[in-house]
C-alpha cells in the first residue's frame, strides 16, 4: 500500500507551476479521487475532464494499439494523439475519440510524447506538460462544452493547432466531415463516423480567445491553426450537438458564455462535490477512502446526457426529436452499457440518484418508440446490439417496482413486446422453451437462455403488480427455463439440443471466446446466473448441502480457461472471476442458504486483493461503472441479487460510517460497530434502534431514511442463519 500512496503523491503533485485556482478542496470527497486508478492493466477507465454525467469527455487520447486502449488512453502508453472531446469508460469495445486537437511543433507533426510526471488529474482537471513543442496544456469541462488553455513557452516561435478529424481513439472510420472558419474566432464543423455506433452524427462550435488563422488544412479532416499572441494563454470552447451546429452554439452560450477557465475548474469540481456528497463516510483507512471515491467517480461517468440544453437529440432512428414546449424538461441519455450495469450500478442509483431515475426509465421508453425494442448497449444514439440478453429489462422493471415509473402501463408494454420479438434468439424461446444449441449458430445459448430468464422474471413481476394475471403467468414459466438447462449428473448449466440431451464433449472451465454455450464465462461462472430465483436454484442441486458444496468449489477449482478464452474472465478465486459481471452476484448467495459468513470471508477478501490506489487498482474491465458500483455497494454492506425489484443482502461493511442522502431530504445511515480487518463477521444488527435479524433489508425501508446499525466481530455468529431471517 504504501508505494501506491507515494504514486498518488507523485502524480498528484508533479507539478510546480499551477495556480491556486487549480488547487482541489482538501475536505471534499473530490479530494480523495485518483482518475488515475483503472488507466493501467485491463481497467480501460477514461481519462481526463468531465462533469457528472456530462456528454463531454475531454481527455487526452493515444494511438490504438490494441483492447486495453479502449478508452484511448492506457498507462502503460506515452505517446499522444492529441485531445478529444468524447471517449468511453471501462468498456471491452472502443469507439468514439472525436474532435481531436493537439499543439504541435511543425506542419507534419501528427502526434507528441509526453510523461506521466507531467501530468495532473483530478475531477473535472486535466493537464500534462508537453515539450514538443513547449505547452502546457490544460483541460476543463462542462456537460455539452470542453474548455482547452494553452500556455506556451518562451522557446515557441509560431504556435500551431492541429484539428484531426481523421485521428482519436482509432476505433471508428469517418464517413463524413466538414470545417468552416465563420470568424477570426470562431470555427464549426461537423462529423460522421461509423464504429461501434453505426452512424454517429456530431456537430461542434469552436471559439478562441484570441483570433487564429487558418495555416494549412488538407481536405475537410485535418486543419492547422495559428493564434496571433504566444505571451497570453489560448483559450478554446468546443461545443458540441448531435442536431446541429446552432444548437452546439446553443449549449455553449448557455452553459459557457464567459472565458474565465479556473472558474469553469472550480464549477466543475463543485458539481463533482456536490453529486459525492451523496454519500459520507468514515474510516480510517485512507486507502478505502480514495479507493471509494474514485469508485463513486466512475460510477458517474455514465449514462451520460444525450440532448441539447432544450431538450433536442438525435433518435435510434436518425430522426431529430424537439422537446415539447409544453412539458417539463426532461434529460435523455446514452452510453447504456446494461449487460453489465443492471447488476449494481444501476441498483445503486435507485438509492443515491433518486432523482435521475424518472429521465432514464423515459430515455429507455423512447427508445423504444424509435427503434422498436428497449436498448440492449446504447452508444451516441445507435443501438449496438452488443451482448446478450435484453438487459434494459431488468432496469427497467426495477424502476417500475421501486415506484420511479408514472406510466407503468407503458412501461410495462415496452418490456413485453421487447420481450416477445423473434429476433436475438427469442423466437427460439417461443418454439423450444429455451435456446437449443443446435438451432442457434452464433451460440453462447447457455448465457443466452440464462439472461433471457431473469429479464422475463422482471416482466412477471411487473405484470403481478398490474394484475396482468395471463402476463404473470406466461413470464414467470419463462424465467423458469433455467431449470431445463441443469444437468443433475454433472451439477451444471449446460447447452441442451432439440433432441433432450446435452451438448458432447463438455468442458466446464475450459472456453473459447463467442465459440461456445457461454459468454465471456465459462460453466462455472454461468451454472449460478439465477439471481432471479437462488432458492429456485438451490433446490435443482435436491438440497442445500449439495449446493453448499458446489458453491464452496466455485472458489477452489483450478484449471487453464485456454488460450482462446476471453481476456474479461479475470480477477480469479478458483473460478470465481471477479473482473467480469456474470460473477458479480455470486458470493451474496451464501446469504439465501444461511451461511452469510462464508460471504464475509470472500466478499473481504475481494475488497482487499482486487482493488488498489493505483493504475493497475482493476481486476478487469470498469465497464462503464459495474465494478466501482460493486466495490461501493459492498463496502456498505449491501449488495441487490435479484435484478428487478430486489432486495438489498447484507455482506461484510468495510466503512466505520456512511451517511446516503436516499432524495426528499431524507438521509439513511450505515454505521459498523467494532469493525476492522479482523471483525469481519456480523454478529447483529438493529434498524431504527430496534433488533433486526433479517440478512437482507427492502429498498423502502433504505429509501424511508433510518439508521442500519452492524455490530461485528472476528468468529462466525448465527445472524442470518434461520431460515426465517435468509433472503
């Protein structure tokens, strides 16, 4: 730990030439985040300046040199690009990486070196010193606007700025571009790209601080510029819209009219207080500490708006859609990364973003009456299609279930016919009861069937609330199918044909990436994907010891997952992966057979060895806020297993104190008696001053506002051990 606390230290403070405008608060929670974390190993993090949920992520942006440059940034790199204004967080795709500015020292230059003791990053603050040539470059941001300042050193003669178009992250192909200079100080341009999103449309504004000339441009992608005075900063506002040039002029003129950047810092920094500040805690582990705020930033990366200051955006169906004039605004987003969000982080939101709920449940209902199914992984107005299952479902269905939908009804109709489509292997479903192997040639039919099965329990319990009693019915034997998948010899999950029986040869650790009954996961991992049902599925193994010991191996078990397995499984306990979603809920299942020390044991051990202040601190991807929202939770001590409407199981709290602001002034406290590394095990526990003996709390009773108290101590005890008290 200590040679992670020295590297902060050193890239928190490597520069000496900062004015105090850029120092952060000292008693914020912004102060104890390290954007820093997650940008080495498999992390894939962004890096850079941005705001809570902001569309703008502006940051600097590396050659592609491969998956752990998703972000467009890697540590372990030292070459740039230069710095765009959008970029991903955490994914396993790339994309994005557009409107890449970048000083530079001659007309050919394309890129620059830099080094990471140049560097400086915190919420809302990027820069990093270049030297070829002599700049220092400063970012700032706010939602739909990035701020550059140039400082240019005494040994720059004629500075230069190169706009590429055609350069960024690398991942997408330009399919359309356009610049125009409309003053000394002002440029616009759009552009059009094909990727992960298959059409993205983005047009920008750029504003100077002073007039620049046009030196040389090369076709309509790559443009040189020329500011007129090298003694004064150059200071630059890039706006961006996904309708239009005058409506990125639009944001700019509302959210950043003025040029003053340490106030536009201090803005920024205070909109990241004001969201952490949700959340209060205390410990005296400083390394908890910045490890739990740096994941609370994370979490805050997306979903990120997707809509003009008035409400105007560009639809599923590359139709522009106007905000009616008689409503009250409303926020759409993007970034929709489900498959791995529906497990915690969006869970978490319910508890500390009640307020953002409303605006995503509407999001996922226009996008529906756009393209025709609720997302599965949404990017910049497109749907990718990417994974598997119908993940918005779950969301969607919590939503309703915690009462943050109005219109039930219509949510509820957006779910079924998601659900009732024949395409993305439904149809199958409708005909066999499940995903036969050899009737599905992409195959993963395994994960399929699985994540298909908890999305429809959603369904089912939304119909209930309803009264849709033929609706309950049909969704809740559909969650079921699971069972059908169970092979009770082998005691796995695995892929069933058309004729009854099960695929030959089986290999349960064994993987080969999209080639096989799994997705990114093997028969282990897959064999307890049903958070919807665990008692369901405890009772397939014919009793709880059986399943006791099954459970038990899934953290022993040791084997070569082999060459062409998937680079996500990672962060492995036996063949428990933690680096990778299907995983994530597994460890809380000791909770529904009352054995919640054996969760305490690993769930602490997680914390411990799979989490760090430092750039390789990620076991696997952040997918897009999954694995911090994870860590968050489980430093509580709460964790939601079952997806839709599900309630919160106890684990082992790693925090003296927190303090969660739950919306309507209410505030819910979680204080941990006794607690250390060595007092891991709850030994009791009272709510609102009264003995509660329950392993497992309702999201009601978290958002009433109250007071959690764990009393902890170093042995096993009974709590949560009858089967009265189990979730």
């Amino acid at each position: 730990m200590k040679r992670s606390i020295l590297l902060w230290l050193l890239l928190a403070c490597c520069s000496t030439t900062f004015a105090q405008e850029n120092t952060p608060s000292a008693t914020k929670p912004v102060s104890y985040v390290n954007p820093f974390i997650g940008t080495g190993g498999h992390g894939h993090v962004f890096l850079g300046a941005n705001v809570p949920f902001g569309f703008v992520q502006l940051g600097p942006t590396e050659p592609k040199r491969g998956w752990d440059w998703c972000s467009g940034y890697h540590y372990s790199d030292n070459e740039l690009m230069g710095f765009s204004h959008t970029h991903l967080s955490g994914t396993g795709c790339g994309d994005l990486g557009d409107v890449t500015f970048l000083p530079v020292a001659n007309l050919s230059q394309r890129s620059t070196i830099f080094s990471h003791t140049d560097e400086q990053a915190r919420p809302g603050y990027y820069s990093v010193q270049l030297h070829d040539p002599d700049v220092r470059v400063e970012l700032t941001a706010t939602q739909r606007v990035g701020m550059h300042r140039y400082t240019f050193g005494a040994t720059v003669q004629e500075p230069l700025l190169m706009l590429n178009q055609l350069t960024g992250i690398g991942w997408d192909q330009l399919t359309g571009s356009w610049m125009k200079q409309e003053s000394p100080t002002r440029l616009s341009g759009f552009r059009r790209s094909h990727g992960w999103a298959n059409d993205q449309h983005l047009y920008f504004v750029a504003e100077f601080s002073q007039p620049v000339s046009i030196k040389q441009q090369l076709g309509d992608s790559i443009l040189f510029l020329a500011p007129t005075n090298t003694e004064q900063p150059l200071i630059m506002k890039v706006a961006f819209s996904s309708v239009s040039t005058e409506n990125a002029l639009m944001n700019m003129q509302a959210e950043l009219p003025g040029w003053n950047f340490g106030e536009t810092v201090r803005q920024a920094e205070a909109a990241w207080n004001q969201e952490m500040e949700r959340i209060n805690i205390e410990t005296t582990d400083e390394d908890i500490k910045r490890i739990f705020y740096t994941a609370f930033y994370h979490t805050m990366t997306a979903p990120s708006v997707y809509c003009d200051v008035n409400g105007d955006y560009r639809g599923s169906d590359n139709k522009v859609y106007r905000a009616p004039q008689n409503e009250p605004f409303t926020t759409n987003y993007t970034t929709l990364s489900l498959w791995d969000t529906y497990r915690a982080l969006h869970p978490l939101m319910t508890l500390i973003h009640p307020d953002k709920q409303a605006d995503i449940a509407k999001t996922f209902i226009r996008i529906f009456n756009e393209q025709g199914k609720l997302p599965i992984w949404h990017l910049m107005g497109n749907e990718t299609n990417c994974m598997v299952g119908s993940p918005a479902i779950p969301v969607l269905a919590d939503l309703v279930l915690k009462g943050f939908v109005e219109d039930r009804e219509q949510a509820f109709q957006a779910m079924k016919q998601s659900a009732l489509l024949d395409e993305r292997s439904l149809g199958l479903i409708k005909e066999y009861g499940f995903i036969p192997y050899d009737k599905e040639p992409s195959n993963e039919t395994v994960a399929k069937s699985l994540e298909y099965a908890l999305a429809f329990s959603g369904i089912a319990k939304v119909a209930q609330q309803l009264g849709h009693k033929d609706d309950y019915r049909y969704f809740h034997e559909r969650s079921q199918l699971y069972r059908r998948l169970f092979d009770p010899q082998a005691r796995f999950m695995r892929a069933l044909g058309t004729d009854g029986k099960f695929r030959e040869p089986f290999e349960p650790i064994r993987v080969i990436h999209r080639a096989d009954d799994y997705t990114e996961g093997n028969a282990w991992q897959y064999t307890f994907l049903v958070p919807h049902d665990p008692h369901g599925l405890v009772s397939l193994f014919g009793n709880e010891a059986k399943f006791v010991e099954k459970l038990d191996s899934l953290f022993i078990v040791e084997g070569e997952l082999g060459d062409e397995a998937s680079p996500d499984i990672s962060g492995l306990i036996g063949q428990y992966a933690h680096g990778n979603e299907p995983s994530h809920h597994i460890i809380y299942m000791y909770n529904y057979i009352g054995q919640p020390w054996k969760a305490a044991q690993r769930l602490r051990e997680v914390m411990h060895t799979m989490y760090f202040d430092d750039p390789n601190g990620l076991s696997g991807n952040e997918d897009v806020g999954q694995m911090s929202a994870w860590y968050m939770l489980s430093a509580l001590g709460l964790y939601q297993v079952e997806p839709s409407g599900g309630k919160f199981v106890f684990g082992s709290p790693i925090l003296d104190s927190a303090t969660l602001s739950v919306g309507n002034g209410k505030k819910f406290t979680i204080k941990t008696i006794n607690n250390s590394p060595q007092n891991i095990y709850i030994q009791s526990v009272s709510l609102n001053g009264k003995p509660y003996t329950r392993s497992y709390i309702h999201f009601a009773d978290i958002a009433a506002g109250g007071e959690l108290i764990f009393h902890m101590g170093d042995l096993p005890s009974k709590f949560g051990f009858a089967k009265k008290d189990r979730p």
